[in-house]
C-alpha cells in the first residue's frame, strides 16, 4: 500500500512538472502539433517515470549493515496465531479508501454521461457525412464530437452547421478522441492533483487551436466560421471525453485564429523539458549507502556459498532405513527428522556447517554440509546414548480417539503430514481415563483432518521442499538476502552511535503478500521501522507446490546492524568463516552431555520430557558464556540444560577472517524416558 501511494505522489509530481513547464513557456506558442506531442508525452511519462528510480552513492564513514543468518528459521504456526485481530487504525489505509472512494464517484459520473449519449445516439436520426455520423438533437444546445459522432442542435443554420462541420471534422480525421480518452483515464488516477485537471482542459484546448487552424484554412468565409463560433459561447460541454465546439472560448482563441507568423527557433523551447526530467530524476533518487570501514572497501560477514539442496539418507549398520533421526543444523535450532526412507533435506545452508544426526541409542555422527550432501549415513547402536532414546516407550498412544498398540514415533510415521498435535497425560490420569492400559501415562495424538472436523485449524507440517513458498524463485531463506540489500542504516541510529540485533517476525499468506510484520521486544524501533519498511514492500511470493501446505506461513529473519569500529572489540557474530567446535567434535560434545546431565527426579516422576535448545556464546578465548533457553519444555529440564551447558570445558573458538571472535552457538538436548 505504501508503494502505491508513493507511486501516486511521485506520479502527480511529473505531471506537475510537465504541466507547469507548458503553462509558463508553452501555453501561447502555434506550433500546436508539437504542443499535442508534448501534452500527450507528458501524461504517458507521468504514468511511466515514477517507476523509475536513479541511485547516488553517498559515503558513510561508520554503518554496517550485516545479515547474520542465511538459515532462517521456521516459526510453527499455532491455532492461536491464526486467529487475525483487528489492526489499529492507518491513516494511509484510510486515505487509499477515499481515494478509491473518489475514483468510483467519477467513474460513475462519467459512465452516466456515456449512457445519456448512447441513449441520445439509439433514439434520434443518424445521418453520415462523409466520415462522420451526423445526430440532430435539442437535447444539447452546443455542437460537439464523441468519437465519430458529431451532435448538432437542428436550430443551427446550414451555414453554422457546415462550419461547425468542418472544425468537429478535423476532431475526426485527428483522432483526438485517443487524446481524451488517455487525459481522462489520468485523471481518474490523480482526480486529487489540480494539475490533472490543468491538463485535461489544456489537451482540450489546443485540440481547438488545432481544429481552429485547419478550418480556418479549409472555410471560404473565415469570419462566419467566427460567427457561428460566438453563436454557441453560452452553451455548456457535455462530457469530458467529447470534443466541444465552443470549449475554451475567449479573447486568446480569437488571437490564436488571427496570428499566422512566428519564428520556428521558438520551437526549441520544448528542449527544457530535458532539464526538467534531470531535476525530476535526482528529486526522487534514493541513496545507496556505501559503509567504509577506513580502507574503502566493506564485506557483509558471513559466507554466501550456499548449497541450495542438501538430502541424503541415514541407514543402520546392516544398511536398512532409519527413521526418527534427528538432523540438526549445529549452531542453530534448524532441524528436521528422517522420514520412512531415512530421508532427510535441507535447503540453502553454507558448505561448511555442521549436521548432527542423532537417534535413539546410536552414536551421533557428524558431518558437514557438503559432505552430508547425497551421502547415505551410517548410524552404529550404542545403548549409551539411551538418553535420547524413545520417549513413548511403554506409554499408550491413541489416534483420534481411538486406542492404538503403536509407539508416538510410529504413530508419528504413520500419519506423515496429518499428523497435528499431541498432549501427554501423566500416569494417575491416563490410568482414571484408559484404565490399566494408561497405567505407564499415555499421548493423545489428534490428527489434522480430524480436528478440522471439529473445527479446530492445525498447521500443516512442512518438511518437504515443496511445502515451503518461494520467494522470486528461491527458497524462503533467500528473502533474508532481499531485504539484507534493500536496507539502509538510518541515520538517527547512525548518528546515536546505535547497533545491534533486529529480528523480525512476518507472515506469507495464502495469497503470496508478506504481513503481520512485527520486530521482537528487544529489537530498536529504529532498526524495526527500517526492516519492516522494506519487508512491506515485498513483491508476492509464489504459494507452495503442495497444495496441502498453502497456509499462512511464519517466519523470521535476523538483521545485524554495526558499527565497524565495533567489529572487533565485543562482537558476536551468527555465521563465520571458521565455526567454533567442541573438543573432539559434536559427537564428544554429546557424550559430554550424556555424562554431565541428571535427569531431574521431579520431572521423571511427572513425565516431563521433550527437547530444550540452548543458545550460548563461544567467546574468542573458547569459553562459553551467556547461556540462555530458546525453546524450552519445563524449568526442570530447562534448568538442567543450562546448568550442565555451563560446565562445559573450552571449545576450539570459530575464526573470522582468520581471527578468533565471539559467536552465538545453539545446541539441542533431548531429555527422554526410558
């Protein structure tokens, strides 16, 4: 919407130009074929040129804007979030509704005219002559022209009426119908910009000048062609798309039918248009901010060679297929579970970050992006590792309803993409509700179509490539880019001194639009009025291929603003070149885990399980500092995971451009029953 506002505005600013031009250097010259070339020009470059926008470059000695993730991540849609509430009121809003409002009042208008005319054409007598059709009628006391109709009062004389022939025929033969017909769409468009109507009424003037001119030269008795002229001066113009016989009459018509020699150098005038359309492109030309960081030259952190698909297969030792994997992206919350096959993909990730796999009772095993691609990995059994074992074993699991002998994992699997949610009931009241089938507790596993039955909307699990959109041909994760390269550093926060993180919630709806555009609390409302600036003019994106997935999709993206001179003194970094690593890899890092965390005793007796992701910083001295819960399940569990996170010994550090620096590092731990 703010797009198409700030079009308009620009819009009414060239026809302003373009018509001011005219009014002072224009208006009285005789040269009216070129003056028509000009008006016209006017109206179409008034329509064209505000899509076109010119770039300076200004130099800024400190701002950096830095995307700090490529792998944005995917923000599951609730029941709740579905729900739409009711937006406070926009001024702009408003104001496109009453220019809407104003654009179907004048249309209307216009349209009943139209209507008056046809009924006048369909009920009176037609006569042609030559190429014109000729429509007697005292309905209107002027003479005027609609396209091949010319409209004459019978009370005309035959002279007046040959004359007025003569000037409605060169309408005709000129075609100014196309002229009227472009003016008038225009000034729909603008009907609030005076300068439309300007326009208007000056296309319809020197229509006359030129009909003048013609007849002038064509009639045998100039001043009766004048004097049917001052014949129909009190009578009125019936529409705004027919050309008049007495539109525009005064003392200048009369002069402009009288002055017959001028010097053709005063054509050149109309070369000021060029220095009217330099002025215009700079008025409106946006700067591109070029951050120097005191040797000329910036690069964005972060590494940009992405692999665009990532899939593979994890099998057992014997080589048959394992579901239930955990794939997850080390260093951030970006995961996905192998399905039936032991497939599992990815999309968009650098080359060289590591994926985790891991399963119930097998070693992990890690890899790097580019190595995991098209690999088909290998998982030993290794009951150590039982901590991140099934977390249904031994409970019972209904489907809708309805008392089933399968695991969750299984009855996971088996729903696929119908799967929807899943609420756990303690043993005491899974036993009062199942009796001694729930003595152990018991997942209620409600499936999608099912709760759409009820009413109840559940978010269609996206795992698959195809039930992502996509943004200008790419995966989502590229619209972090688009709006990475649209941003600009503002200059309050510039000059404040201010950076720091901004991340920004939004939401692709069913219909490809980018809304509910909302920073979280602790980002600056600054760097927020910026981001969602240049998020809410996002071209649409393309709905997902699996039709089943076309829902409202959330997501975020997460923009760093800095400092330059702040780059290396304190620091954290999201992506680098050299990401930090735990002593021996993520396979020793999660046998550190296994060995370091105690399974609360409260929250085995309450069934409280579930995965916790931490997020923590590598400092450049290889500690780890900061550890706080992205997705948590309960204090218990929660509480344990940071606990033993901070026990944790000295990492190799990551390195930016061969330097060490501090980085955010996420981990996921799963807490599961035996």
């Amino acid at each position: 919407m703010e797009q198409a506002a700030f079009y308009l505005l620009k819009s009414a600013a060239w026809l302003a130009g373009f018509t001011l031009l005219y009014l002072l250097f224009l208006r009285k010259e005789r040269f009216f074929m070129l003056k028509r070339i000009y008006l016209l020009s006017g109206v179409v470059l008034s329509l064209l040129l505000p899509l076109v926008t010119l770039h300076y470059r200004v130099e800024l000695p400190a701002p950096l804007l830095q995307e700090t993730q490529r792998m944005t991540s995917v923000l599951p849609l609730s029941s709740a979030a579905t729900a739409r509430i009711a937006e406070e009121s926009d001024p702009l809003l408003w104001f496109m509704i009453f220019y809407a409002a104003g654009i179907l009042f004048l249309l209307g208008r216009t349209l009943k005219y139209l209507f008056s005319v046809y009924r006048t054409v369909r009920s009176g007598p037609v006569n042609r002559e030559g190429d014109a059709l000729l429509v007697r009628t005292e309905k209107y006391a002027s003479a005027f022209s609609f396209f091949n109709y010319v409209f004459i009062n019978p009370s005309l004389s035959g002279r007046e009426v040959r004359e007025i022939l003569n000037h409605e025929m060169v309408h005709l033969r000129q075609k100014h119908w196309f002229d009227l017909l472009l003016v008038e769409v225009m000034s729909l468009m603008q009907w609030m910009n005076p300068f439309a109507w300007i326009c208007s009424a000056l296309v319809r003037q020197n229509h006359e000048h030129l009909a003048d001119e013609v007849a002038l030269q064509q009639t045998s008795d100039p001043a009766g062609y004048r004097a049917a002229l001052l014949n129909q001066v009190f009578s009125a113009r019936l529409i705004s798309l027919s050309n008049s016989f007495n539109f525009s009459f005064n003392t200048n018509r009369f002069e402009m039918m009288k002055k017959k020699n001028y010097s053709p150098y005063r054509k050149l005038k109309l070369l000021l248009v060029l220095p009217l359309t330099v002025i215009m492109l700079f008025a409106f030309a946006e700067p591109v901010y070029n951050h120097s960081d005191g040797r000329g030259s910036i690069e964005a952190a972060g590494p940009r060679n992405l692999i665009k698909d990532i899939q593979g297969t994890v099998v057992k030792e014997d080589g048959t297929p394992l579901p239930g994997v955990t794939v997850n992206v080390s260093g951030t919350s970006l995961s996905v579970t192998t399905d039936e096959s032991g497939r599992f993909y990815f999309s968009d990730l650098p080359s060289y970050v590591a994926i985790m796999f891991t399963a119930s009772g097998y070693q992990p095993v890690s890899l790097t992006a580019e190595s995991a691609h098209g690999a088909t990995v290998t998982m030993k059994a290794d009951e150590r590792y039982a901590l991140m074992g099934s977390i249904s074993q031994g409970r019972l699991v209904t489907i809708d309803g309805q008392i089933t002998d399968l695991s969750l994992e299984e009855a996971t699997l088996k729903l696929g993409k119908d799967f929807g949610k899943s609420v756990y009931l303690d043993p005491a009241a899974a036993k009062t509700k199942y009796g001694d089938k729930g003595e152990k507790g018991a997942f209620e596993v409600t499936s999608r179509s099912k709760a759409k039955e009820s009413g109840v909307f559940l978010p269609y699990p996206r795992k698959d490539e195809d039930d992502f959109p996509t943004f200008r041909g790419e995966s989502y994760l590229a619209f972090a880019d688009w709006v990475e390269e649209r941003a600009k550093y503002p200059a309050e926060a510039a000059a404040k001194g201010l950076s720091g993180w901004a991340r920004m919630n939004y939401t692709v709806e069913t219909n490809g639009s980018v809304s509910q555009v909302n920073p979280s609390p602790d980002t600056d409302p600054l760097f927020a009025a910026e981001l969602t600036r240049v998020m809410k003019s996002s071209p649409r994106w393309k709905s997902p291929e699996n039709k089943d997935a076309n829902e409202p999709f959330n997501s975020e993206i997460l923009i760093r603003f800095q400092l330059p001179d702040r780059v290396s003194n304190g620091v954290v970094y999201i992506m680098v070149d050299e990401m930090p690593e735990f002593p021996g890899g993520d396979a020793a890092l999660f046998k550190w885990l296994y060995e370091t965390i105690k399974y609360p005793a409260e929250a085995k007796e309450k069934g409280i399980q579930g995965k916790v992701i931490l997020r923590f910083i590598v400092t450049s001295e290889g500690k780890v500092e900061n550890v706080s819960v992205v997705r948590g399940v309960d204090p218990l569990l929660d509480n344990e995971a940071v606990r033993a996170m901070n026990l944790c010994p000295e990492w190799i550090p990551g390195k930016m451009k061969g330097k060490p620096v501090n980085i955010y590092y996420s981990v996921p731990i799963s807490f599961a029953l035996k």
